[in-house]
C-alpha cells in the first residue's frame, strides 16, 4: 500500500508538472503571437503616419497654387557655318569650273592635232570588214544595239547630255528613299534643316534629293526643257558650277527664312537650283515663247512667266504658305537672274587670274600668256 500510494504520488505530482508547463507553453506562444504582431501592427501606422505626413506636405491649395513651369525656349540655330560654308563651296565650284574649261579646251586642241591620223586610219575599210565577218550573231546585234544607243546620245544636244548626269543622280537617290536601312541616313544628310546637327553638307546634297516621284518628274522635267538654253549660254562646265551654287545659295536662304520666323523643319529637292536655271533663261532671253504643259495652246513670254513665279512665291513666303519651300524658291531665282546679268562677267574676271597659274603649274616652263588675259593651250605664249 505505502508503494502504491508513493506512485501515485509520483503520478499526481507529474500530471501536475506536466500541465503547468503546457500551460507555462500555451500562454507564452500567444505571447511571442501578440508581440510580433503588435509589432507589425506598430511599424504599419509608422509607415501610414509617415506616407500621410510626407502627402500633406503638399496640400491641395498649396498645389493649385503652384504654376507649371514655362516650356524651355528653342534657341536659335547660328547660321555663320551655313554662310561660310556657302561662300567656300560657291567659290570652290567656279573655280574648279574655269580649271576644267582650261582642260576642256587644251583636249579639243590636242583632238584637232590627232584629226588626221585617225582619218587615215579610219579609210581602211577592208580591215573593219574582215573584222565584222569574224563576230558572231549575238556579238553583231550587241554592237547594233550599242550603235542606236550612240545614234541617240549623239543626238542629244550638250545641255541634255549634262543634265542627263543630274536625272540620273536624283533617280538614284529617289530609291534609295525607299529603302528603309538608309531611312536615318537619308534624313541626316538629304534633307536640309537649320536645326538639325549636320547643316552644311545636306545643302549640297538635299539638291538632288526627292521623296516624291511627281515632285523629280517636275523639276527634272523643266530642267530637261532649259537645259539646252542654259549650256549655250554659260558653257557645260560654268552651268554645273551655277547649278550647285544656287542648290546651296537656294538653302542658304532657306535657313535665314526658317530661322527669323521660327519654323524650323526640314525641306529637300532640287527646285532652288531649277528656278536659278529657269530665272537666268526667261532673263536672258525674255521674249521666248513659252507653252504651258496642261495647255500647250496658250504660250506666254518667259519675262511674264518669271514675273508670276516670283509673286507667287512671294505671296506664299509672306502668307506663311508649307505647301512649297517658297524662300528656296525666291533665293534661287534672285541668284539665277543676277549671275545672268552681272555675275557671269564678274566671276570671268575673277577667274583669269586663277586659270593662270593653273597653266603655269600645268605646264611648267611655258613661254608665257596674255598680260590680261588667259594662258595659252599648248605651253606657249598666248595668242595676241
């Protein structure tokens, strides 16, 4: 009895034991729950606290009384490169345009001197049938074809010959627009724009430049009509000259334009330089008879035509018109109009000087040239 009464004792005091500390155990686990979750429930209105305190910072009238800040103005692109640029590549241009008249004419004096020769040899027709006996079928009907061809180019006048280049550049370049690879590239350096980074170059090349094909059908169409004219009169080496400046001097006022009023956008084409040549011929020759395309019947004077071009255009610059780059326009007229009647002799004089040394350099020992005017061909003293 005394044993059993010792385990249960032993019994009673572990029963005892055991559930204080489940209790000890239950009552610290809501413990431990209530503080980490007091905690929690502490941080989060530090944090909203925090979050409503930085919102009302900035009240709802403080905020309506704020104004926004005024849009940074533009400034206005400098245009002392463009000019400079302008007078160097104009320049330049006649330049490299009286050096390759020299060389031009000091070839055809050397063509002449060779005349005699190649007519001797060019009678021995039995050599040339013995030689279009030996040629296969396909070889003769190539040699035909590339006859016509010559046929057709010897038909050409020397004005549609040198524009015939010009065509065939701005065809090039129209299908290069629409390759979408080159779309930055075509942008950066074929359109002209007083605000873009690279300003200089494109004022040369955006003069060969067209997007649209019925834009290069009609400037290539008038200069094909003039070009004839214009080469008579100023000679296929001046006419490239005159034809890139006033592509750069057409731009050059274009830029002034878009800078003073603030619309700086892009342009391209070749219609500055096709109004010059278009303004040099109706001023030239004033009386012309000129058709109009959509009614060949009605002809008008080139003068009356040249009039109406430039108040059209000066209508369109004052009335702030974006269908045409009217600035362009009016630039290249003025310049075409002015190189015809003052500026052609100018730059001849002008020229003398510089075409002189170029014989001096080219033919080294020569005897000499003209006191006023320009070098002898062949090496020798200029005639008198």
């Amino acid at each position: 009895m005394a044993w059993r009464g010792c385990v249960l004792k032993w019994v009673n005091t572990e029963l005892i034991r055991s559930t204080n500390t489940t209790l000890r155990s239950s009552r610290e686990i809501p413990h431990y729950q209530q503080r980490y979750g007091f905690r929690q429930e502490a941080k989060r209105p530090d944090t909203k606290k925090g979050n409503v305190v930085q919102k009302t910072k900035v009240s709802p009238s403080e905020a309506g009384t704020q104004s926004l800040p005024p849009p940074p103005k533009v400034p206005r692109p400098s245009l002392f490169k463009p000019l400079m640029f302008t007078v160097g590549f104009t320049g330049c241009s006649f330049g490299a345009a009286a050096i390759l008249q020299y060389e031009t004419l000091r070839s055809l004096v050397r063509t002449a001197q060779d005349e005699e020769k190649s007519e001797k040899f060019s009678q021995d027709m039995t050599y040339w049938h013995d030689w279009w006996n030996k040629l296969s079928g396909f070889q003769r009907q190539l040699i035909l074809l590339v006859s016509m061809v010559d046929d057709f180019w010897s038909s050409l006048s020397k004005g549609q010959k040198t524009v015939t280049g010009i065509i065939a550049l701005n065809a090039v370049v129209l299908c290069c627009w629409r390759i979408p690879v080159m779309q930055r590239s075509m942008v950066k350096y074929f359109t002209s724009n007083p605000a873009a980074k690279t300003r200089c170059l494109p004022m040369v090349l955006s003069t060969f430049s067209h997007y649209s094909i019925f834009h290069m059908a009609a400037n290539m169409s008038v200069l094909w009509i003039f070009s004839s004219q214009i080469v008579a009169i100023l000679g296929w080496e001046q006419f490239l000259a005159f034809y890139l400046s006033a592509g750069v001097i057409s731009n050059m006022v274009s830029y002034t334009c878009k800078t003073a009023t603030r619309s700086l956008h892009p342009s391209l084409g070749a219609s500055g330089a096709v109004m010059a040549v278009l303004a040099a011929v109706c001023t030239k020759v004033p009386e012309a008879k000129l058709g109009i395309i959509l009614l060949p019947m009605v002809a008008v004077t080139a003068g009356n035509v040249l009039k109406a071009l430039i108040a059209m255009d000066t209508a369109g610059l004052v009335l702030g018109w974006r269908m045409f780059d009217h600035a362009a326009h009016l630039g290249g007229a003025l310049f075409g109009v002015w190189y015809v009647t003052y500026g052609h002799k100018l730059i001849c004089r002008k020229q003398k000087p510089l075409v002189k040394l170029w014989h001096e350099a080219r033919s080294p020992g020569a005897g000499g040239s003209r006191s006023g005017g320009g070098p002898g061909v062949n090496g020798g003293p200029g005639p008198k």
